[in-house]
C-alpha cells in the first residue's frame, strides 16, 4: 500500500472508467453489475495511465508493467483513501441521514467556506466507491473536509466512517429511506446511527440537533455531544422562499424551498457558529445559496411555477414537499410524483399513503408515474402512467400556466427528463 500512495502522490488523479483516462491518471478497475474494469487495464495503460490496480490475475500470462495486482480493487481504492487521508492535516466532518443530507453538506461547505479551504462531497459521490474518491480528490492544502455518507444497507455507515476517519459527525434526520436494505425502520435506525457509535468509540464529535426526539435516542452514552435546537428558529415565511427567525429576531433569508430544509439550515449555522465563523458571514453565504441539480429548485418552466425536488424521494421526504405545499402554496396545485423505490415489503403500504394524502386535497391535480403508483389507478382519482416515456406527449404545460408544480420521484423514475424540449 506504501508504493499504491507513492504512485498516487506523483499522479493525484484517480480514474475508474477507462473510457475517461487521461495521462499520468492511476487507474482502478473496478467491478460492476454490466462490466469488469479489468478488461480494460490495457487500454488505459494505451490511453496514458500511470499504472492500473487490477484484481484479475486471469487476464495476463504476465501481468504488463504498470499492472498491480491485488486482492480486490475496489478494497485497494478504500484503503489507498485511508492511507491517504492520514496524511492529511485536516479536520473532517461526516454528513449521513435519510433526507436532506446532499444539501446540509452544501449549505454547510458554503457557510465554512467564508473562513477555510474547504473540500467537500461533489454530487451525489457518497457511497463505497464515492467516499474514497472524495477523500483522494481533497488538495493537500485543504483545512476542512465534508464528506457525505449515503447507505441502503446496515453496515455500510461504519465501513465508510472506518475509511474517512471523520472527528466530526451529524446526522440530519431518520426517516422512511431504504426500507428494503435496511429491513424496515427499526433497521434504518441502527443502520444510520452507526455514525454515532463510530465517533463514540474513536472520542469524535457529534452535532445533535435535540429538537430531534429519535437522533436523542440514538447517542451512545459518555459520547462528546455539542447541542442545538432546531426550535430556537422560526419560520417566517414560506410561500416562495423559506425564511428564518432567530431567537433575537434575526432574519435568516435562503432561496430554498420548504419547511423541510429549516433543519438543513439550522445544522449549517450551528456548525458555522462551531468552526468560528462570523455570523454576518453565515446569513450572508446562506441567502446567496442557490440549490442546484433538482433538489429544492424553484423555477419558470412554460408559464409554470415549478418545484424541482426531483433528485430522489421516499416515504418521509415525500410527505414533507407534499405537506409543504399544501400549507404554503395558495394558487392552484398540480402534483407530479414518481415511484419510490426501495422500499420493500414497505412498497405498497406507503404509496397508498401518498395517493391518500394528496387524492384528499381538492386543489391538487396529480400525475402518479411508475408501475407502484400504477397498481392503484382503479382506485384513486389522477393520471397514471407507467413511465416518464409514457408520460411525456401527455404533460399539457399550457394548461397549467400560472399554477404550482410540485416534480418530485426516487431518482431511477428520471422525472426531469419530463422537462426536456
């Protein structure tokens, strides 16, 4: 592993599609459900690489130089990001939760951002590949690291934290997520608070927001706990954008929107306050905060005042866009919603739910895409359609000119691609 980090250093470029490879990189053949990297070592060995990490001896009568072999390349990945993030001079906080996390992480990089060089999670790079390609992407130079940590299964939080070694951890909610993994709620619980008991047991700090009953339950006896209240802060208003209030009164303007994403903004100016940044320079960074890649976007689309809170959805996250716009949104109401997945044995039950809930609201018009939804469309007043392909030559924008639409789906439903000219 020494001579993997010594060939990183020289190159600090990790590529694991052969198709993207470009001089000097150190290529990682990865395995997929559709492909095998190590059919393609050669060719990026062609295409300039500095060296590739292969774990299929199978392949080479002799294996070429610029081939390592070991064990298990993905393994090799994790471990080359370990090794490297102990040679950083960094303080690294980790981010995991059933909603809301993609965009605490990037309210709380903006925010911290006004007083460190701040490295942080791009897109959605979150999982057992995405985490160690975070940490290897991270300057040198860096002074904070946010590292977000998704999961669909137990386990997979900890074998993370065990690759970024994160002093500092917040959790922004439990909710309704990957039931089907996690094996139901109670098995989400355990799942995501393995982040807790990793920071427990390493002496690491936890943000705890304890207006959150369920994150209070979870927290490890003796862990070091810094505490905030989500419910010092208030909702001002919400109609267009969400807007907070302080316990002094102070105004807190975003361009996000929902009254979901109060936690979200109260997580980033407690640790704003925590990292010892002005707090003229939090409220600033999180008012010129524009959300982006459809998460909490609101846009004119067609005539359309239009949600884009499209980039994932489950049972929990659901309720609440679906909630949030039937308190805060007066004008006319259509609802386009996509299947959400994985949930399991769970499936059936929750969809039920959301037809319910929005099916009782005489000012929602509703589209239901995706065969789950589908499975009720002799039962419940809206459209259903099988897919967005389905769906598509039948949207009429014109006919909802002036009214609120709320897009929001689990991200294998694609639903933006319902806004394609």
């Amino acid at each position: 592993m020494d001579t993997l980090l010594q060939l990183f250093l020289s190159s600090r470029s990790i590529c694991t599609d052969s198709r993207k490879v470009k001089s000097g990189d150190l290529f990682f053949a990865l395995k997929g459900a559709n492909f095998d990297g190590n059919e393609f070592v050669l060719n990026a060995l062609e295409k300039g690489a500095l060296a590739a990490v292969a774990d299929d001896a199978t392949l080479f009568t002799e294996a070429p130089k610029g081939v390592i072999i070991v064990d298990n390349a993905l393994q090799a990945l994790q471990q080359l990001a370990r090794k490297y993030r102990d040679t950083l001079q960094i303080s690294v906080v980790a981010l995991t939760g059933s909603n809301g996390k993609t965009t605490t992480k990037e309210l709380v990089a903006t925010v911290l951002a006004q007083k460190y060089k701040v490295h942080f999670t791009q897109g959605n790079l979150n999982n057992e590949i995405g985490v160690p390609l975070t940490l290897l992407s991270t300057p040198p130079d860096s002074e904070i690291l946010i590292v977000e940590m998704g999961a669909n299964h137990q386990g997979e939080i900890d074998a993370l934290c065990r690759i970024a070694n994160p002093e500092y951890g917040l959790i922004t909610n439990i909710g309704l997520a990957h039931l089907e993994g996690f094996g139901g709620p109670e098995g989400v619980k355990k799942g995501k608070s393995e982040m807790y008991r990793y920071l427990h047991s390493q002496g690491g700090t936890i943000f705890l927001n304890i207006s959150d009953s369920t994150l209070v339950d979870l927290v490890p006896e003796k862990s070091r706990v810094l505490t905030y209240a989500g419910n010092d802060y208030t909702i001002v208003e919400n109609t267009t954008f969400l807007t907070l209030a302080d316990d002094r009164n102070k105004i807190i303007k975003t361009q996000l929107t929902g009254d979901y994403n109060k936690s979200n903004v109260v997580a980033a100016i407690f640790m704003g306050s925590y990292f010892g940044v002005a707090e003229t320079q939090v409220y600033e960074a999180l008012e010129n905060y524009i959300p982006t890649n459809n998460r909490s976007q609101q846009i004119d689309f067609k005539g359309c005042h239009l949600i884009k809170d499209a980039y994932n959805a489950n049972p929990s996250s659901m309720a609440s866009a679906l909630h949030s716009l039937i308190h805060t949104v007066k004008s006319p109401k259509v609802v386009i919603l996509g299947d959400m997945l994985e949930l399991g044995d769970f499936s059936q039950e929750e969809h039920q739910k959301v037809l319910d809930l929005v099916c009782s609201q005489p000012d929602i018009e509703a589209v239901m895409i995706g065969p789950r939804f589908g499975a009720f469309k002799d039962t419940y007043t809206a459209k259903f359609y099988n897919s967005v392909q389905e769906a598509y030559p039948n949207i009429n924008w014109k006919a909802w000119q002036g009214k609120t639409v709320l897009l929001k789906g689990s991200r294998g439903i694609a639903l933006e691609k319902l806004l394609e000219e």
